[in-house]
C-alpha cells in the first residue's frame, strides 16, 4: 500500500498516471508481487469507464462526427447526445 501512496502523490505532483509509477517501480525494483497489490488499491476507488468517457468528452466535438455515425459512437462508448 505504501507504494500506491507515494506514486499518488508523486503523480498528483509530477502529472503522471499512478499507475505507470507503480508499474516503473516493479520493473526497475523486480517487485511485481506489491506492484500488483498497489495496482488493485489504486483502482479501488478508480471510475476508469467514467475517465475515460470525461476525456473522450473533453477532446471529442461529436457535431464534428457524421450525423450516420453519431449513434454508433454513442452505443460504443456511453456518450450522451443531447438533442
């Protein structure tokens, strides 16, 4: 758990994905046992689905894909089209 936590505030500091620091940290150290343990705890409190949709929203102007395609992206990936 303490390597979950460093690599939370050392992302929040640096703007990198925890994630990605537990996961340099194990292939650096050849610690995979406690990378796979702080990996399950990130994720614990971690909407993944619902970040992925907010940046998909924040990067993607659905007025700019095809009328004929604008429901399928929305069946794929949740995104809400407001009439």
């Amino acid at each position: 758990m303490e390597i979950a936590v460093a690599a939370r505030e050392a992302g929040r500091t640096e703007g990198i994905e925890p994630g990605h620091l537990v996961l340099r940290f194990a292939f650096q150290h050849r610690r995979w046992p406690e990378a796979v343990t702080a990996l399950r705890f990130l994720t614990e409190d971690m909407d993944a689905e619902g970040e992925l949709l907010r940046k998909l929203k924040a990067h993607v102007d659905i007025d700019l894909v095809a009328d004929d395609l604008q429901d399928m992206v929305a069946q794929i990936t949740g995104y809400e089209i407001s009439s």
